[in-house]
C-alpha cells in the first residue's frame, strides 16, 4: 500500500482519477439551463426548448450533454408527444405538406417516432402518421398505435404488436414493458 499512494497522489494531481477535475477543466453546462422552458423532465432527464431555435433538446441531469430532438416550426410541423424513462427520450413528430387542405390527393403529411439514448446520442426512428398512443419504457423501446396496429421500435428495429380493437388509453409503459388491451384483454410484451 505504501507503494500506491505515491503513484495514487500523482494521478490525482493530474486529474486522471475519477472525480477529481483536472485543472483548468471546464464544468458543463447545467441542464436544462436555468429559465429554459421545460416540456417533461424526471429525476434523471429532461426535454426543454431551446427559445433561440425552437428546438427541443433532451439531455440527463444535471450536466449531461444536449441532444437536439427536434426543431418543428409549429405551422407544418409539430412534436406531438414527448416521453422520458431512464436515460431515453422519445418524441412523435408530424409535418403537414405546405398545400395543406389544397394538396394533391396523393400528397399527404408525414411523420415519425424517434427513441434517443441520452447518454450515448444513438437513434432509432420508423415512420409513423396519425400516433393515437405513445408510451416508452427504461430500456427505450416505444410503443406506438397508428392505425395499422400497435407497434414498438428500439434500437433493434420496427415490429408490430397487436392489431385490432385496441382502445388508445389502454397502451403504457411499465418498466421494460409494453401493456395494452385488446378486446378487453389485457396483453404485454417485455423489451428488456
């Protein structure tokens, strides 16, 4: 032991160990920054709006790096939903054609469901229009009804769930898992 804490007093004096800051080092910015307008947060995240863009940003609290979710202009675009669990966050976005009711009948709008791990930046998005449901759990899967069926995306990919007489109110995140019902039977997938 004598030994080591010569050579453990050096790397500390150089900031190398675990919670000593090295000297001169920057702190990171607070999260959200102080005034910001919050959209949710947990003990662990939060999303917010960054006012000069409009963005919104998630990141984990209190220091962690900002993750740009997404940027809507609030006339063709919009975030619809927002959820946080864990270190994920996830939005439903949905954009509007500038045509609007003029449109072409085969110009629609469109949209999409977006997971992002916090901690790491990693993505994993589907198209997805008309998200009557939305739900997320600490693993980071969405779970998603459109009108096609409920369905789930993670980092591994798309798939669907259930199709049917699913009410809305019924799908929600608990844990690792997805619950809904379907003709008044309760039904769950887990996503650990």
């Amino acid at each position: 032991m004598r030994r080591l804490a010569p050579a453990l007093a050096a790397l500390a004096l150089a900031g190398l160990v675990a919670g000593v800051p090295a000297a001169g080092a920057k702190r990171a910015p607070r999260c959200p920054p102080k005034g910001a307008p919050v959209v949710q947060k947990t003990a662990r995240a939060v999303v917010f709006i960054r006012e000069s863009t409009g963005a919104y940003i998630g990141c984990l609290r209190p220091r962690g790096k900002t993750r740009r979710l997404a940027t809507p202009d609030d006339i063709y675009s919009s975030v619809d939903a927002v959820a946080l669990a864990g270190r994920f966050a996830a939005y439903v976005f949905a954009e509007t054609p500038a045509c609007k009711a003029d449109c072409p009948p085969d110009v629609t709008g469109s949209g999409h469901v977006e997971v992002v791990d916090l901690r790491t930046g990693r993505r994993a998005a589907t198209r997805a229009l008309g998200v009557t449901a939305f739900a997320l759990t600490r693993t980071g899967t969405a779970g998603y009804l459109v009108a096609d069926g409920l369905h789930a995306v993670n980092a591994t990919g798309d798939v669907v769930l259930d199709t049917g007489d699913i009410p809305p109110e019924s799908v929600k995140a608990v844990g690792t898992t997805i619950q809904w019902t379907k003709g008044g039977v309760a039904q769950s997938r887990d996503f650990p």
